[in-house]
C-alpha cells in the first residue's frame, strides 16, 4: 500500500473497531469462562480476530472501485453460497444456516451476504444517474430480493432484515423520489398480515413475548427477563469483571453470542455500558464522514451501507437485551462470538478504509 494512501487512513475508526475487538475478548472470556471449556472459546476467539484482520488489511488496500468492478461475480456466488446451505447446511436450534469446515468449524454465508451485497447494490445503484421509473428501480430490488429471500428461508428473520435496512439507506441516499419512496412503504403495509402467516411459530412466539414477557414467563420470555434483570443489576459501575452473577450461574441462554451485552451492562454497569457505546458512536460517525467526503457517489453508497448495517445490529441487539426490540438473533458487531459475524465486520471496516484514503487523487 502507498505511504501517501497511509496518509489519509482513518485511525479513530480503525481504533475504535480494534477497542471493540479487544473489549470483545475480555467479555466474550468472562461470559464463558464458567463453562467446562472456556479455552475453546478463546482459542477460537484468537483465530477469528486473525483472519478478520486479514480480510480488514486485504480490503482496505484494494480499490473499493476494483471490487465493484467485479459485483456481477461477488452477486453470482453469493447466491451460490446461500443455495448450498439449504442443500447442504448444517442445522442448529431449528435453522439451517451453517456450512461445515470440519468438526469444529463452520461458516455463515448470510453474514458474508451483507457485505457482498452492498458491493454490489452500490455498483448496481451507481450505474443509474436518477430513479425516474419504475423500470429502473425494479432490477434493484429483484438484485436484493433473492438473496433476502434465499436468508429469510433458512430461516434467519434478523439478517433478512439487516438486508432491508442496507437496501432502504442506499435508496434514500441515492434519491429515490418521495412518491416511491412511498409506494415501496405502503407495499410493505400491506404485505405485514402475510409476512405474519409466513413466520414460523416460534418467530410468532418471540414477538407475542416481546409485548408481554410475563405471558411465558418460563418459556419463551425468560431470556428477555433474565437480561433485564442483568443489565439492572449492575446499575452505576457494575459488579465488577467476572463477578456477574448471571453469568456465573448460567441463567442467561446464549449469553456470548445475541446477549452478550448483558455482560457489559451487569459487570461494567452503566459507565462501561456507555463506553462501549461510546466506541460505536466514534466508528459511526468516523464512518458516516467517510461517506460524506468520498470522492464519488459509488464510495458514498457503499460507506452507507456500512453505517446502516452496523447502526442496525447495535440498535437491535442493545434493544432486545432491554426489552426495546425482539429478540431476533442479531450479534453485537465486534463483540459477540461468531467468527462469520466478525469477519464480516471487519472486512466492513476494511472497505470503508479504503474509501476514505482514496477520498483524494493521489498524484505519483
């Protein structure tokens, strides 16, 4: 990589991601270091952030315009990947989602989805000047429909919405009129009542649970209760670093994976609840100057993505483990365990330091 590209590398993101990371581990390691191998996940936590980083320095240092030059073959196999797994996938906890690496590895082509699909959403929406029909819009949606279909029917409800959220911000930013704008919202209403029939039983069940967690309170609402009570535990500083009791007695279900925030808000209380949120709000808005200073409008979409994708998970995921959102399954960016998840995050950070030091012609 070019020393004058280094010039213009984004360090508080690039910081703010590596503070996440490593804030991850210590949480992640108090989350299960009651368990019969907590160096498992530790190990396996060491291997994920290795290759992340891999994926982050590869993409930061290849033109996000080379990329997008190839959408069309990054689209193609990732539909690809998306059909192997309902062929050949590996199920857990009634989802198909998974390809095996072995034993002891596997991973999520929905996760890595998101990232290819906001290459090449952003080169395909780049390639029209103005939405002014009808004709133009629909090749766009029919490019993120399929791959959202092939997620929704693993079923992973979470990332099919992540995926709406990324095509949703990309349409905004690229303009689409109001009146679409609106269709595309009124469509969406009116289509709700079916999407609730599609649903499986227990996605019905978390939402009824969401209004009212006492209805089951043993059942499908005792996670979202027992993470309240976490989070409230630790009030002002927290019960200190490996010290929290949910976690030591177990009573949160998947605790390092969709709730390990409840970690941080009963061990590091309020203040170490802020901090993390204080380094998503520096990457966001590290991120979110990115978009606004990149050198074309194809940099532009693809930094938004990003953002929308991100933004999304934290909200999310903080929400659900407060009783703000169902519980939909979603990791925590950086944090939770899933080497798929973080990967893909990181190779997010990667495009976006790539936008930003190409932000400038570089002159040789």
């Amino acid at each position: 990589m070019s020393k004058r590209l280094l010039r213009y590398l984004d360090w508080p993101l690039l910081a703010a991601m590596l503070a996440l990371m490593a804030g991850g581990v210590l949480v992640l390691y108090s989350a299960v270091h009651n368990t019969p191998n907590p160096a498992e996940f530790v190990r396996a936590r060491a291997v994920h952030i290795i290759i992340a980083l891999i994926v982050l320095g590869l993409l930061a240092a290849v033109d996000y315009q080379a990329i997008a030059r190839v959408w069309r073959s990054i689209l193609a196999g990732t539909v690809l990947a998306l059909l192997a797994v309902l062929v050949m996938g590996r199920t857990s906890f009634g989802a198909q989602r998974w390809i095996g690496l072995g034993p002891l590895a596997a991973f999520q082509p929905a996760e890595l989805a998101k990232l290819a699909l906001i290459v090449t959403l952003a080169k395909h929406i780049d390639g029209y000047k103005e939405f002014d029909s009808w004709r133009a819009l629909v090749p766009v949606l029919a490019h993120a429909a399929l791959p959202l279909a092939l997620i929704a029917r693993q079923p992973d409800l979470g990332t099919a919405l992540v995926v709406a959220a990324i095509l949703a911000a990309m349409l905004f930013v690229a303009q689409l009129p109001a009146r679409m704008l609106a269709a595309l919202g009124a469509a969406a209403a009116t289509v709700a009542p079916l999407g609730w029939r599609l649903l499986h039983d227990y996605q019905r069940h978390r939402l009824l649970v969401f209004l009212d967690p006492s209805a089951d309170p043993l059942g499908g609402g005792y996670a979202l209760i027992q993470s309240k009570i976490a989070v409230g535990s630790g009030q002002f500083l927290g019960k200190g670093l490996l010290h929290g009791t949910q976690s030591l007695l177990h009573f949160i279900p998947e605790q390092h994976t969709d709730f390990i925030f409840t970690v941080v808000g009963e061990e590091f209380g309020f203040v170490g609840a802020c901090v993390l949120l204080g380094l998503f709000a520096l990457w966001l808005w590290r991120a979110m100057t990115i978009a606004a200073q990149a050198k074309d409008r194809l940099g532009t979409l693809m930094a938004v993505g990003v953002v929308a994708m991100v933004a999304f998970h934290l909200v999310v995921n903080v929400g659900m483990t407060v009783g703000l959102m169902p519980i939909t399954g979603i990791p925590l960016p950086w944090v939770s365990h899933g080497g798929s998840a973080l990967i893909t995050m990181a190779g997010a950070t990667g495009l976006l330091l790539s936008i930003g030091m190409r932000r400038k012609k570089i002159l040789f």
